[in-house]
C-alpha cells in the first residue's frame, strides 16, 4: 500500500518520536527539520517480515539513508561559503578520543585514549601520525570501528586558522572553542573540540568550515593585444584547479565575464555579460550574473581584448594552470603572460601556473602580440638646387615647396598592384610602417611612390622616374636596406625614399647675325616668387656669349635685354618662357625613353638670339632672331616619363 505521508506525519500519528518517547509539539525540531530527520540524526530501522510458508517469497528495498554499522562513527569534513570544494587541495588535521576499556564492556569515565585505525570511504586504510592525527580534506570521512554504542568519545579538529575560516558547525552547531594559541606568526589557531557522546547516539560527525572573505579568492584572466595594435578576433582558454588529489585537472563550472568601460573624468563602469557559444550579451549597469559554465575539458571561448574572467570563491591555496588555446599563429606570436596576486608563479609559452594566496586574488594578463614583420618607410625630400649657400648639393627641400601629401605602395615580388597603400603627409612626419602578417621573407618586398589611376589602381614609380607632385616634379629614388633590425621581437627593415625637387635653367647664347657668339649683353630675368636676377654673357673665353641661369622653379619667366653688346641693338621686347611648360614642337628626333606619355614638360631651356649692328637697325628699334631650344621632362598621371630635347623659334 502506498502511503502520500512524511515521515513526521506518521510519527505524529502513532503518538511518538524515533526514541519512543511521547509525541509534544513543543519538541518537534529536537527530532525533525521540515518534514524529515533532523540532520545528521540517528536512526535504527526494524523491520518485520512474515513468510507464507508455501512458495518462494521476495522483499525488495530502497533507501537514501546512510547506513553506520553497529559500533561504528563517521568523521566526515565540510566547507561551507564557496562552490569550490572540489578543487580544494587543503588538508584539515583531526584526533578521535575514546573511553578506556576497563573489561567487562565497561569504560573509564574520564580516561581517553586516541583511536588509530580507521578506513576511508574507498577502503584504504587511513594514515596516522604518531600522536594519531589523521587529515581529511573536503569531502573526505573516515569511519571509526570497534567502539561499543554505550562507549563515548569526542573528535578534535587540530589549528584551525581563524583567518582562513570564521565559523566552524559540528552537525550544524556552532564549535566550543576548546584551546587558543598565538604560536603560529601571531595567527589564531584553534582547536575544535566536539562534547562528548555515546557512538549509539552520534553515529556521524560532520565538521564543516565557513570560508572567511580572505580564504574565498579570485582568479582573474584578462585579455590584451601589444600597445598600438587591434584587433577583432576572439582567443580561447584552458582552466586547471587542484582537485583534492592535488593534481590539476580541468575546472569545470561557472564564471563571470565583465568589460571596464572608460567614461571619462576618472568614471569606470564595469559591464557584465552572458556568453552563449561566443555570442555575448550585456547585461544592464549594475546587473551581475553568471556569463556560462566551462565545457568538459575547461575552456572558456569567445573571449574579446579588453573582457576578463572571473572565477569566483577559490580557496586560497588552490594551484591553478591557465592555457590560451587555438591561437593562429600565423596571426599571433606566442602571448606574454603577467599574473600578480598569487605565489608559485611560472609561465611558459601560452602557459601560467600559480597558487592562490590568502587575502589576496591572482590576476593573469594574456598580452597577444601580432605575428607579422616590418618595413618601415622613410620619405626625404631633397632640392636639386646646386648649393644652398654652405657649399653642399642637393640640400633639404624647403616645407612650402613640397605637396600636401603623397601615396607609397607596398609591392610583392614582381606584382601589378600593391598589397598595402599608405597615404603620407607632414603630419605623419613623412614616414609610415606597413604591417605583413606571417613570417614572410622582407626581401620579398618592395616599396614604390605611386600615382593613383582610378579606384584601387596604382602606377608605380621606379627608381629615377619622375612623379607630378601639385606644382613640382620630382625624381624618385629608392634605398632599400637588406639588413634587418629586430625590436620588441618584431623583425623590421628601413626603405628610404627621396624625391627630389626638380628645377629648371635657361641658357642664352648671343649671336651676331654670322652666328659669332656676342659677349657683353645684360639681360633681367624675373619670374615666379619675386625672382630677379641680372647677368652678362661673357666677353672671352670657350663660354664667350654664353650665359646659364640655373635652379630654376617652374613658371614663367621674363627676359629683357637691358645692354646690348658695343655697336648691337637692343631687343625691342622682353621675351617670355616657360620653365616646365609643355608646349612647343620637336626640332629633333633623339631622344630618351624611361616610359610611355604624351606630355611633354620643358626644364632645360636654350636660347640662341641674333641681333644686328647698329647701321642695319630699323626704325622700329631694329629686328632680332631668338631661337629656345628645350630639354624636357615628360609626365603623365600614372608615373610614366620620358626625357626628350626640344626647340621652339622665337
């Protein structure tokens, strides 16, 4: 027959407590908590079984009660206050004390004796020190045989660290401090004293040990990248606690996950999260929860740079192993590890180990660094004026005579378009880094000034090609160092690049109309910037009536003939170039080819002007011929160039 009644119900019933002594309502908690046992009780079960007498006849039982036989007592050990109690490798030292037998089945009353034999649950034999202390650790109970049910006996629990544990229950009453001591760094140490009691009626004793805020620490596990660097990718974790074997096996439970956030003028907010197979979702300000549990093998994925782990309530104490796991390495260098907050520490690798400490809570830092190498660009800029007053050529190129910015392409091998493009200005100090991710060979590299031509297509520039910068040209040139420098483990090499402003000059040669070279005539030149400046072709020498005006910026310039040579007529008008311009007509079929263009810029101009005597001088003032000839550079967009010579009639 089933019965739908508690346990207390029918006891109450039957007028009765499980000692056989009459029901009161007044004394029901001495004997039941809710509708059962009062825990950690005794109990004896009879039960009375009458055969048919002909046939076979079964019983079939089923109980949860743990079963103590006769003569036996448990002592069993307990942690309250964490969830970590399986990963608490912390011995606790006990003593069990008994009457002496004085013969017959009877005791002496105030004579004890210290047991030493008992049996652990897995039946191995329980190890005694000499003064026949035994040690338990969480969870753990030795059973105690022999003793009689009338025999007493007491339980000690041996230096109990007050600050490690701030509350002790025996069968969930709260110890009598049985002695006190200073001897031990000035740490209180106690000694846990059960009363004394008959094993027939306390057939278990169950110590169990409330952990103190210093005693429940935390580990911390923190992700970060290298200074400078980002990154949206997630890293994975492997966790490892002691268990109380003492040896470190995967921690297998819950843990928060929280992000600091920075809101400025010293105001942080710290922003929990749940993550669902990597998918996270904040929790609101304020609000703390459990982010998940750890699989099986204790890993923990999904995590960002900048979340943090927390794992909570571990006792201090508790080794600890943390490993990141499935990093790409073509991706990642091995990660520096920092812990703090703990003892034992060694890291490895991807690998941290330590001991949590009391009061204090260990912190890992895993610092991932970028798997990749440099090459870092330098850009000069020269003047290819032929001194600037100190005697040296080719000097630094002023600031207002250089673009407002321009692009440098990161090539591989012989490849058409570059893999990197990087824009640099004046604020950038004129210099960039292209990152490669790998371990590639950098001498697989090379870095050209480009000219882009349309969306995601670039020219390159070559070495000694020429390149239209806003108003100014400018030659290329490359210095790629093949030594390598390796700084914070990033292998990295330099690649200079100079561009070179390109000027102009004006050569004037002055005939007489037999072609006999003139000395003696002055010209003004003036032209772009305030540019003024007087000369006079030479009177003897191999450059007689020659004169060149050199360093020349693009623009136009005005000629005037300001003295003519003795018994010469003057120019009647000034004569007007252009320094870089791109208009005239070939005069001449050689020329060089560097690329392919259609445009035609004229630097190098020569002038040949033939004048008159005097007596053959017209009214007007007299005629003249001046001849220019040009030798140019020639641009298109696209860094394409070709040098050809030129000649315009005046």
């Amino acid at each position: 027959m089933e019965s739908t009644k508690t346990i207390k119900e029918l006891f109450k019933e039957a007028g009765y407590f499980p000692d056989g002594t009459a029901w009161n309502d007044n004394k029901v908690s001495d004997y039941f908590k809710g509708d059962t046992f009062k825990d950690y009780s005794s109990h004896t079960m009879r039960m009375f079984y009458f055969e048919r007498g002909a046939g076979a006849s079964n019983l079939h039982m089923k109980f949860n009660l743990p079963v103590v036989p006769d003569g036996s007592i448990e002592v069993k050990k307990e942690l309250s206050n964490t969830d970590k109690e399986k990963y608490a490798n912390v011995r606790f030292k006990f003593k069990v004390y008994a009457q002496k037998s004085k013969g017959n089945e009877t005791f002496e009353e105030n004579t004890y004796e210290v047991l030493k034999a008992a049996k652990m649950a897995d039946g191995t034999a329980v190890t005694f020190d000499d003064d026949g202390a035994f040690y338990l650790k969480p969870g753990q109970k030795a059973t105690f045989s022999g003793l009689k049910d009338h025999q007493k006996y007491y339980v000690e629990e041996i230096g109990v660290k007050s600050d490690e544990y701030d509350d002790i229950k025996i069968n969930e009453v709260s110890y009598t401090e049985y002695t006190e001591n200073e001897n031990e760094e000035g740490k209180k140490v106690r000694d846990i004293r059960t009363s004394k009691e008959v094993a027939e009626n306390r057939r278990l004793v169950v110590f169990t040990n409330n952990c103190s805020a210093a005693n429940k620490r935390e580990l911390r596990i923190t992700k970060a990248m290298q200074e400078g660097q980002m990154t949206d990718g997630t890293f994975s974790f492997r966790i490892y606690l002691t268990s109380t074997e003492g040896e470190l096996v995967p921690y297998v439970g819950p843990y928060y996950l929280y992000c600091v956030n920075d809101r400025g003028e010293d105001k942080k907010e710290t922003i929990y999260y749940k993550n669902d197979n990597g998918t996270l979702t904040a929790l609101e300000s304020g609000e703390v929860e459990v982010a998940g549990d750890t699989n099986s093998s204790g890993e923990i994925t999904g995590i960002p740079v900048g979340y943090t782990i927390s794992i909570t309530q571990i006792l201090s104490g508790t080794e600890f192993k943390v490993e990141e796991i499935n990093l790409n390495n073509q991706e990642y260098k091995v990660p520096t590890i920092t812990v703090s907050g703990c003892k034992d520490v060694v890291t490895s690798n991807n690998i941290a180990t330590g001991t949590i400490e009391l009061g204090n809570d260990a912190s890992v830092l895993v610092t991932n660094h970028k798997n990749y190498k440099v090459i870092k660009v330098e850009k000069q800029w020269k003047d290819s004026r032929k001194s600037d007053g100190t005697g040296e050529g080719n000097p630094d190129l002023e600031d207002d005579l250089k673009p407002q910015s321009t692009f440098l392409g990161l090539y591989y091998r012989d490849a058409v378009q570059p893999e990197q493009v990087k824009e640099v200005d004046a604020t950038k100090q004129w210099a960039c880094e292209f990152e490669i991710p790998g371990n590639p060979n950098l001498s697989d590299y090379k870095v050209r000034e480009v000219v882009k031509n349309g969306e995601n297509n670039y020219n390159p520039v070559n070495s000694e090609e020429y390149i239209k910068l806003g108003n100014y040209i400018y030659q290329v040139t490359y210095s790629d160092s093949e030594k390598t420098e390796t700084t914070e483990g990033v292998e990295e090499k330099t690649v200079s690049v100079v561009n070179t402003l390109q000027r102009g000059s004006i050569e004037i040669t002055k005939n007489n109309a037999n072609k006999e070279k003139l000395g003696g005539a002055e010209f003004k030149i003036t032209g772009p910037d305030n540019y003024e400046e007087t000369v006079t072709t030479p009177s003897e020498g191999e450059n007689k009536g020659v004169i060149t005006i050199s360093d020349l910026l693009p623009g136009e310039y005005v000629i005037t003939e300001t003295k003519a040579p003795a018994n010469y007529n003057l120019l009647a008008n000034p004569i007007t170039v252009v320094v870089g311009t791109t208009e005239g007509e070939s005069a001449s079929s050689g020329f060089t080819v560097v690329g392919d263009s259609n445009t035609h810029y004229y630097y190098d101009l020569k002038m040949e002007i033939t004048n008159n005597k005097l007596f053959d001088m017209p009214a007007a003032g007299g005629g003249f011929r001046a001849t220019i000839f040009g030798v140019g550079i020639m641009i298109i967009a696209g860094g394409w160039y070709i040098i050809r010579r030129r000649r315009r009639i005046i």
